[in-house]
C-alpha cells in the first residue's frame, strides 16, 4: 500500500512538473484572457503556450467538431501581434493566385492544399509552402498579389 502511495504521489508530482513547463504560471495574464476572449469570442479548444516574450494561443472557431485551426500571439501586456489562419488554397483570392502563378514560384508544386492567412498589424498575407528544385520554398504574398517575403528552406 505504501509502494502505490508512493508511486501516485510521485505521479502526481511529476504532472506537475510538466504543466508548468508549458505555462510560466499556470495561464496568461488577465490582459491577454481578455484581448483573446474580446477578440474571438466563439473560439474552442483553445491552448495557451508560454514562448518567453509572448504567448501562442491555439484555438477553433465555426462549427464543431470540425471547426477552423487558428494560432494567435499577444505580449505579455495582452496586445495582440499576429494571427494565423489555415485555409483552403480553393478560398485563397484570385489576385494572389494570379500573382503566385505568373510569379518565378508559379512552376513550384504546393506542397499541401492548404495556406496560411496571416493577419498583422502591419498588413495581411498568404503563406504557401512551395517545393521547387527538390527545396522547400514558404512564400508570403499579400493580399493585393505582391510577394512580401519568401524563406527558402530544405
């Protein structure tokens, strides 16, 4: 009975241990709760992660069970930084397709069939993983069908 006493606490201590890896003190401050729950009201399933300077907040909205994937960053004062969505390449613009295609990355084969939709305070863009000449290529491009950025990975 002992041993089982033993082996539950140490358990339980372990847990512990664990979850406060992930959070620095358990959950974000009330600023961020409230920026985040100001600003997606409906969300579900949502998971916070301490990242140092900021927390990641994974999140669905719409209909569940099979609702839309979302990561959110906020400072540690609660002010939102970014927002990333996942879509669909079929709800991706024209204009951006357009570009992509006419763009030397319009060659390149999409590595999935979906993008990313980042949302910024300094402006809004896609996010395409791109395999071109045996190379991962993510490629950013903006709403209005600009390349803003493009990170070339292996």
């Amino acid at each position: 009975m002992k041993k089982l006493i033993v082996i539950i606490a140490s358990l339980a201590a372990a847990l512990a241990i664990v979850s406060c890896d992930k959070y620095e003190d358990g959950k974000p401050s009330k600023d961020v709760r409230n920026e985040f729950n100001r600003m997606y009201p409906s969300a579900w399933d949502v998971e916070w992660e301490n990242l140092g300077t900021y927390w990641e907040v994974s999140f669905e909205t719409g209909s569940r069970p099979d609702g839309t994937d979302h990561k959110a960053w906020y400072d540690k004062g609660g002010n939102w930084i970014q927002t990333c969505t996942e879509v669909l390449l079929s709800a991706v613009p024209q204009s951006v397709k357009d570009y992509l295609m006419a763009s030397e990355f319009g060659t390149g084969q999409f590595e999935d069939n979906d993008a990313e939709f980042f949302e910024t305070q300094s402006g809004n863009f896609y996010r395409f993983d791109i395999r071109m000449g045996g190379r991962e290529i993510d490629v950013d491009v903006t709403e209005d069908g600009k390349v803003s950025q493009a990170m070339y990975g292996f």
